[in-house]
C-alpha cells in the first residue's frame, strides 16, 4: 500500500520528538507543572493529528481503489467523510 502522506507525518513526528525533548528540559530545569501539562497536551494534541493523517491516507487509499461503479464505493467515499468529520 501506498503511504502518500508518509513524508507529512515524519514531518509531523520530528515537530513532536522536538516537543517532547522540551518538555524533558522544563522538567530538568524543574519548570512547575502547569507548565509541564500544557506542553503535554499540546503533544497529546499533535499525536491525535498525526493519527487523522494516518486514518485519512488509509480511507483515501481504499476509495481510489474502489472503481466508480463499485458496489462498496458510495460506503468508502461516506466513510471518509464520516471519519474526517470525527477526527
């Protein structure tokens, strides 16, 4: 299968890593925790958004190879919208 936002999400992932090692620093530097929590929601927040790309590139990858006239094609195209109005 094909991963077409594959380069997105390790773009995405590496924004992360860096976030992550900020917060180990804050900790370090003993930074107070309401602090610290906000920066980890912020990572939580950015993790949850590489998984939508991740779902998305999935549901797209499965429409394009269901053919127009496919009986399972109306379901895939709602099951990209509907996915894409929950995440």
């Amino acid at each position: 299968m094909t991963h077409h936002k594959r380069p997105e999400i390790s773009k995405r992932m590496a924004r992360i890593e860096g976030h992550v090692k900020g917060i180990r620093k804050m900790l370090d530097e003993d930074k107070s925790y309401p602090e610290i929590v906000q920066q980890i929601s912020a990572v939580r927040g950015a993790l949850d958004s590489v998984v939508e790309v991740m779902i998305q590139d999935l549901v797209e990858h499965y429409v394009s190879q269901t053919t127009t006239d496919a009986p399972g094609r109306d379901a895939a195209l709602e099951l990209k919208e509907t996915v894409s109005n929950i995440l």
